[in-house]
C-alpha cells in the first residue's frame, strides 16, 4: 500500500478502494495516451495544418487588401494628375502591382508547402463537397466570380497583368482553394447544427 492506515470501517475501506481504482484508471489513461504516438502526431500534424490554411487565408487577404488600397491610390493620383504628370502615375502603378507580387511572393515556405499539400487534399475532397453544396450557394458563388472578373477587367492594364500573374501563382491559388473549402465546410457544419 501507500503507507497509510487500512481503514477498519468497511464503507470507508470500499470508498478507499474505489478510489484507488479511479487513479489507477487515470494512471493508466495517461499511460496509453503517452505511447500513442500515432495519434499524437496525427494530433500535431491536423494542428499545424489549420495554422498553415489560417496563415495562408491571413496572407491571402492582406495581399489583396494590399491591391485595392494601392489601386485606389493609384487611380485617385492619376485623376487628380495633370497630362504632363501622367508618366509619374504610371509609373507608380507599376511600382504598386511589382509590390503587390512581392507581397504574394512573400509567403513563408512552409505556408506554400502545407497549401501544396491542402491543394492535393483538396482535389479529393471537392467531389464529396460539391455534391453537399446547396444551389444557392453555387449562386452566389458564381456572382462572386462574375463581380471578380468585372473588377479585374477594370484594373489599369499594369496592375491587371500583375493580378492575373498572382491569380496563376500556386501559392495564392492553394490559398483561394483552402479559403473556399473552409467557407463550404463552415456552411455544411451550419446546415448540420
């Protein structure tokens, strides 16, 4: 025993028993669950994924945030410019869609490698997705892509080529998909709850 008194009293002696089976459960509870280490790194390994995709999104958002604030600085200076002066505004569009590039070209290795592997995820889990998908959503989505085409299609013709050139970048592309995927599962948990 632990080296305290036996009691003599028979309810306590059960309760004392009882309780010790209750620490030896957790005892042995902590045991397995420090030699499982499958499901320890599986632990890990779903943690670091959701840090990645919430990273990427995070990335994703302030290079496009970055993109609308210079385009709109971009167009209010090249409307408030003189002829003579447009040059100089072209030039600084230029100099807005090169940093909005470096902006996506920016994102840390790992985050392109862990949207690498959510993109290849990805592929097997759209055709289970799709089919969950209710037909407004695929609505809305399908405005979505008509408003973003329209917007790209606005675009002085320097920032439109660095847009199209981020659009084609693997690693915003993973990140649109993780996002997307992320906002379809949020909506089938939803419908679920």
């Amino acid at each position: 025993m632990s080296g305290k008194e036996v009691p003599t009293d028979p309810a306590a002696l059960r309760a004392d028993i009882e309780k010790t089976r209750q620490d030896l459960g957790d005892t042995v509870e902590a045991l397995v669950h420090k030699v499982d280490v499958p499901a320890r790194a599986k632990e890990k390994t779903l943690q670091a994924k959701d840090k990645a995709t919430e990273a990427a999104v995070n990335a994703k958002d302030a290079a496009a945030a970055k993109a609308v604030q210079a385009k709109e600085k971009v167009t209010e200076a090249a409307a408030a410019l003189p002829a003579q002066v447009n040059l100089k505004a072209q030039q600084a569009k230029a100099k807005a869609a090169t940093a909005t590039a470096q902006a996506v070209d920016a994102l840390p290795p790992q985050v392109t490698e862990k949207v690498d592997q959510a993109k290849a995820k990805v592929g097997e889990a759209a055709s289970h997705v799709a089919d969950a998908i209710p037909p407004q959503v695929t609505a809305k989505v399908d405005q979505a892509k008509e408003k973003a085409a329209e917007v790209v299609d606005s675009l002085p013709e320097p920032v439109a080529q660095r847009v199209e050139q981020a659009r084609k970048h693997p690693a915003v592309t993973g990140a649109v998909i993780a996002a997307v995927l992320f906002v379809l599962w949020k909506l089938t948990r939803r419908g679920r709850a």
